[in-house]
C-alpha cells in the first residue's frame, strides 16, 4: 500500500469517525430528553392512581364529577391499606429524596397538576389555550416543569371529570373552570 493510498484511507475512517461520534451523541441527547418525558408522564400517572385508590370506596363512582360541584359525598373513602399501600422502587426512592410517604415526616406534597391548572384557570373569565396556561404555570411553579403533552392530558382529564369546559374555535382548543352552578356540558364552540 502506498503512503499516499494509506493517507486517504485514514481521512476516510477519521470522517467517518467523526460522523459516527457526531450521530452517536445526537441520539444520546434524543434519549435523554424522551426519558424526561417518560419520568414526568410516570408521576403523572401515579398521581392518577393516587386519585383512583382515594376514590375507590365510593358507593356510585359515576357521581363523582357531581360531587366537584359542591354535593355531599356519598360515602367515605377506604383507607390505603398501610403494610402493602405502595413499593418503594430505586427511582421513587430518589425522586423523593428516600422519604417512604409524603406525610410521614411532616413533609407536604406538591399539589396536583390539575388542581394548579384549575387554579389557573378560575383566575379567568375567558377562554385561555393550554400554551397559555404552560406558560404561566412555568412562571409561577418554577419548580413544575410539565411538557406541553402532559399539560394537554391533564387539562382533558380535567374536562372527563366536569371541572372544567373544553371550547373549539377553528383550530384552537381553550379551555374554563366550570363554576359551582354551572353546567359541565361538552364542547361548545
């Protein structure tokens, strides 16, 4: 092999290297990202079975999005059995600093998504879009940093359970607080 011919071979590999390296570390950084959202979208859905387990012992559980407009409760909720409530895993460990439960030491927990969406939104007359609502959760909950999907969710979670309305206009979906006394009919335009 000439030197020459040996020369280019090695530029060839030295590009080819670099290109490697420069895709290898793109993807390393898609991962990341996708593994954030999963993390988050994970507490969202323990908050979710949270909630489930707390309203598990109600006698008629399709009268719950009632019972958000101020009526009685029914029944009251069955305790979470403690010995087996739930495991502690690695990942819950050190997501909540290696405290078992929330309450056990005096320690409170941050309020749900949706209860600080709801709050937002009954700062409001009018309609506001999910973006909006991000936005402003990002400004006064430095500490929350939800993805725009998760914010999405919820809010149409929100909207499951009759708290709040969903409004279309054109391609635009807003959403308001359904106020005591008000309907929580679908969608309206």
């Amino acid at each position: 092999m000439t030197r020459e011919s040996a020369d280019t071979l090695r530029s060839r590999y030295v590009v080819q290297a670099a290109s490697d390296l420069e895709e290898n570390r793109r993807l390393q950084q898609e991962l990341t990202e996708r593994i954030k959202v999963l993390q988050q979208e994970e507490a969202l859905l323990e908050d979710i079975l949270s909630l489930a387990q707390r309203y598990e012992g109600f006698a008629d559980p399709s009268r719950l999005p009632e019972q958000m407009r101020d009526e009685p409760v029914v029944a009251k909720a069955k305790p979470a059995p403690r010995a087996a409530s739930r495991r502690t895993t690695p990942a819950r460990t050190a997501r909540t600093g290696g405290a078992g439960k929330a309450g056990a030491k005096g320690k409170s927990r941050q309020p749900l998504l949706g209860d600080l969406l709801a709050e937002l939104l009954g700062q409001y007359e009018e309609p506001r879009r999910a973006k909006e609502l991000r936005d402003e959760l990002l400004e006064k909950h430095p500490d929350r940093n939800p993805t725009p999907q998760v914010v999405r969710n919820t809010l149409e979670s929100l909207v499951a359970k009759g708290r709040i309305r969903r409004h279309k206009r054109q391609r635009s979906v807003m959403y308001t607080l359904v106020r005591p006394g008000q309907g929580a009919t679908g969608d309206t335009d």
